[in-house]
C-alpha cells in the first residue's frame, strides 16, 4: 500500500482515541459547570435547570459523546461556559499570535541549533567543539519563563533596544528566543552528532579523495544525509512550541492560545479547555505527519523503500 | 566487573560529570542542612527591609515581604531536586512495569500495548500534564503526578524496545525451561539486564521534569505561595523585576545550574553507557 495513505489512515483512529480521551477526562472533573455559568450568584431550581438545558448538560453522558464526535468533525466545539461565545470562534481569534510565535521560534532554534551543531560537528573534540556544545547544554537547560524574563530585564528594561510590549516585528524577537531556545539546544546536540557519524562515512572519504572543497563537502554532501534525526527532532519537538506559547505568552503577556489555555484551565471553563486540546493534538499529529512526508524528500534512499514496501 | 569499574572510573574522571556531580552534592547538601546554612527562615517577614539590594547581611537581598532571598533559595532546593526525583521515579516505574509486560507478554498485548503509547504520543507531553491539572486540581503534588504520568509513554516506549532485545536472550529461554515464574524472570532477570538504560534515561528526563514542574509552579497551577519552591519565587519575582532584579535573578539561576547539572550527568551516563556496549562488543 501506498505510504502516505497508510500513514493517513493510522492519523485518524489516533486523533479518534485521543478525543475521547480528551471527552472522558473532562467530564469526570469534580465540580458543577452550572456554578460556573451563575459565577457563583444564588439561583432557584429553576434556574439552574435552564442552564443546565442551555448547556446541554440534562442530556446522559452517552449522547453528549456522540454529538460532541460529530460537531468536532465538522468544526463546531460548543460555546465557551464563561464567554458564551462559540470556542472555535475565541479559537480564530487567538490563532495568529500564537502561529508568528511559532514560527518565530522554529526559525531562531533551526539556524542556531544547525549553526552551531556544524561548528561542534565538523571539528569533533577540538576546541570549538566544546565551546559550541556548552552553549547547546544551556539552551536546553534553560528554564525558557527564566530566559524570558532575562532578556524582557536585560534588553527591554535596562538596555531599553527592545520594545517589551506592542506588536510588529521587533517585538516578537526575545519572544522568539525564548520560545527557541530549548529547541536550538536540541537541534545543535542531535546535528553535532549526526554529522560526525556522516562524516566518517566513506563517501565521504571519496569526495575528499576527489579533492572537493571542504565547504562542498559539508555543505552538499554531509549535510543532507546528516539531517535526518535532526528533522525527527523538529516532529518531536512540535510539542514544545505549545509549551512555549503557554509559558511565553504569560512571561510577555502576548495573547494567544497559550494565554487561552492557561486561562480555560483555571477557570475550568470545560467546553474551552476541550476544544483547545482537540485543536492542539490535531495540529500536533498533522505536522508529524508533514515531517513524515519531509524524509521521502531529503533522503531518497527513503522515498525508495517506501515504493518498494 | 572489571569492565564496569573502568567505565565508573571513566565516569568519575570525566570534567563534565565532576563539574555537574559537584554542584548538585552542593545543593543537596544545602538542602539537608537548610537550617543550619540559611540565616533566616524561609518564611519569615521583615528580617529586613523589603525589596533590598543583595549585601553581606542579604546575600541575594529581599523580596517584598522582606524576607531573605538566600535563604529561600536554600530552602527551595528541597523541593525542586526532590520533586523532580518524585515525579521521574513515578513515570519510570509505571512505564517499565508497562515496557517490560507487553514485551515480555508479546503477541495481541504488545500490539495493543504499542497502540496505546502512540496514542498518547499523540498529546504533546506538556499538554498532557496541564490537563491532568485541570482534571485533578492546583497544588504542587499533583503538578509532580502531572508531569511524572506525561512522562510514562516516552520511558515504556524505550523500555519496551530494550526488554524485547533481551527477551531473546539465551539465559530468559534458560530460564523459562527451568521453570520460573513469569514475574520473576521479567523483574528478576529482564529488569536488571536494562537496568543501566533506565538510569541514563531517567536522568536525561530528570532535567526537564525539574523544568516542566518549574513552570507549571510558575504558572500559578503547582506550589502556592509562600512555599520557596524556585518556580514560585520566579512568578512572584517577576512582579517586582524592575525594581528588585535580584527576587527574579538568583532562584532561576540557581534552577538552571541545578538543571544544567542533571543534564550533564545525563549526557556523561549515556556516554559511558555507549563505552560499555563497545567494550561488550570488543571495540573499545
């Protein structure tokens, strides 16, 4: 069977299992939503079972699952309890700050972490090498709502280069630092060694024996075949750009989803906190697959196996 | 034993797990004798005047409250390297139980088994740990069950492909013919054989726990003031940053080091732990 249908169709029972997860959970939390909804005001029987209806709570469990399946394939998530706005909407709106934080961040991690994994990889065990790895040991030891609020103390309220708040391009450079900067470390550790492995490669050893230029030899023979852990990494570590937005965007505070989870979860706001993880997961699982997708690319010895299988 | 004794010596006479080794005896020492090594207590207010720059009386200065810094610091490392220990040895126990008997069980349990760690792959992990939080409550026990049970999928997933290769192994069919129980032969005998790769691993995941409990502790969802865990201290540190640095500095510097540390160790255990599977294989 063809490789991408096949990766296709395990994507949707993962996606399946891990709403119900999502469901279950959700609606075992203690607590009735209905205080929520009155904010804590006294209220008749009455009342309260108008909200309940409202809600669709008076429905059993069994029959909510079923229509919450159905409306999340077709992009309806319900009404947030605290707004009464329709989640997807509160979704939308929150999307774009979170998506430039993202990108932001994948960019600065990238260029550092293959940076300096080309300045560790190249020259194992010399100077440089130690140098470069140190500072990858940091970057991913650094406690990125710490590194956050250095950098806002260092270069916005000190230096006073950055602005601290506001939109635009600037502004989202130390948000993009701090989101990337675990990332860089990762990248730079997994590129270092990929990299010494490639270039103990025979082929290597053959286009030095032809006399290639140095640069062409990383640049165009090592560098793609030693690409590979580091672009599983990127799959891995998709996750960590909602980590990044939840923690950044409260160091920041820049809107986002991040800053709508975190404020979903301690108000319990259920339908909220709900809708977000089901979008969450199903973004995560998709640009897995895309870096799935990106191997057959980079290295056709894959895109061959995979025809041949 | 030989062998081992000369990777250990290798281990101990390397830079980076003595640079690393050195700083968390540091704070584990600082830790257990926290009484005698803090001037103040953790909790006390107005030792001195509040928000107070670093000095000989203040080595880290004050926060608002007008308590000693330092002093919480030192406290604080109580609860940040335990609760990180806590929380890996959570996952690490519930994902090897899970690894090494869907392994060692093999057939429809490892296929089904395997289905149900990739699904949880599916959540990015610390997703996962802040809906458990939003399921089970605020509070920092159970950020540490939060980030110990995101933890279980990536440890069973290792543990299972690591008992599977030693599932084959001669000494388990031996042992099998001889008539042993099964849970002996996967705690008995499978256990110990993969025993080194659950150390490396637990210590390269110890690091980020530590971070992971850190920020939730952070985000108002894990330890509540006045507790000095460092993550806490940050987020009310944070508030005073423009006028008293040093309340936000010192508790992330000294969870950084602390981590960094950890993750040193991490890195030196795998490599030693690489030496040994080439020494195993006559390469080394």
């Amino acid at each position: 069977m063809n490789f991408f249908i096949k990766k296709l169709i395990i994507v949707i029972p993962t996606l399946y299992i891990a709403w119900t997860v999502v469901f279950v959970t959700l609606n075992i939390i203690p607590g009735d939503p209905v205080n929520l909804m009155l904010g804590g005001r006294p209220a008749s029987e009455e009342v309260r079972e108008n909200v309940r209806k409202n809600l669709g709570l008076d429905k059993p469990v069994a029959e909510r699952y079923v229509s919450f399946l159905i409306n999340a394939t077709k992009g309806d998530l319900g009404k947030s309890y605290l707004t009464r706005q329709p989640v997807t909407k509160m979704i939308k709106e929150n999307m774009m700050p979170t998506i430039q934080l993202s990108i932001g961040g994948l960019i600065f991690g990238v260029f550092f972490g293959v940076f300096f994994g080309i300045i560790a990889g190249t020259k194992p065990n010399s100077m440089r090498d130690t140098f470069a790895m140190v500072i990858a040991l940091c970057g991913i030891s650094l406690p990125s709502f710490w590194i956050g609020m250095m950098l806002i103390f260092i270069f916005g309220t000190t230096l006073g280069w950055v602005p601290i708040v506001g939109e635009g391009f600037v502004s989202l450079i130390l948000p993009s630092i701090s989101v990337g900067l675990f990332f860089a470390g990762g990248m730079a550790r997994l590129t270092r060694s990929s990299l010494v492995d490639v270039l103990n490669q025979d082929y290597i050893r053959t286009a030095k024996s032809k006399g290639l230029s140095t640069y062409n030899i990383i640049l165009k023979h090592s560098l793609r075949n030693a690409m590979i852990p580091p672009v599983t990494l990127l799959g891995i570590q998709f996750g960590l750009l909602i980590t990044g937005a939840v923690i950044t965007e409260e160091v920041f505070a820049r809107p986002g989803l991040g800053q709508l989870l975190l404020q979903a979860i301690l108000a319990k706001d259920i339908p909220l906190v709900q809708a977000l993880v089901v979008y969450m997961t199903a973004v995560y699982i998709f640009l897995n697959l895309i870096v799935d997708f990106t191997y057959g690319i980079i290295d056709p010895r894959i895109r061959l196996e995979r025809k041949s299988a | 034993m030989n062998r081992n004794k000369i990777i250990l010596k290798r281990f101990l006479l390397n830079k980076g797990s003595a640079i690393g080794g050195i700083f968390l005896i540091v704070i584990i020492i600082g830790a257990v004798f926290a009484p005698v090594i803090a001037p103040y207590n953790w909790n006390a207010v107005d030792t001195g005047p509040r928000l107070s720059p670093p000095s000989l009386s203040y080595l880290f200065g004050t926060d608002i409250h007008g308590r000693d810094v330092f002093s919480r610091i030192v406290y604080g490392a109580r609860y940040s390297l335990s609760v990180g220990v806590i929380s890996v040895l959570f996952g690490i126990i519930a994902g090897s139980t899970f690894g090494i008997t869907i392994a060692y069980i093999g057939g429809r349990v490892d296929i089904i088994g395997s289905r149900i760690i990739d699904v949880m792959f599916g959540f990015p992990s610390f997703l996962l740990s802040l809906l458990v939080v939003a399921i089970i409550g605020v509070g920092l026990w159970n950020v540490v069950f939060a980030v110990g049970l995101a933890s279980i999928p990536h440890f069973a997933r290792i543990i299972r492909s690591a008992a599977l290769q030693v599932k084959e192994q001669p000494y388990i069919e031996a042992g099998i013919n001889l008539g042993f129980g099964n849970l002996r032969i996967m705690f008995g005998h499978i256990l110990p054989n993969i025993f080194p790769i659950i150390i490396v691993i637990a210590t390269m995941d110890l690091g980020g726990a530590i971070i992971s409990i850190a920020s939730l502790s952070f985000l108002g969802l894990g330890a509540q003031p006045p507790e000095p865990e460092w993550g806490a201290m940050l987020s009310s540190g944070r508030e005073y940053m423009r006028y008293a640095p040093w309340t936000m500095i010192y508790p992330g510097l000294f969870l950084f080091l602390t981590v960094m540390s950890v993750n040193l160790l991490g890195d030196r255990l795998s490599q030693a732990l690489d030496a040994r599977q080439s020494i195993n294989r006559g390469k080394a």
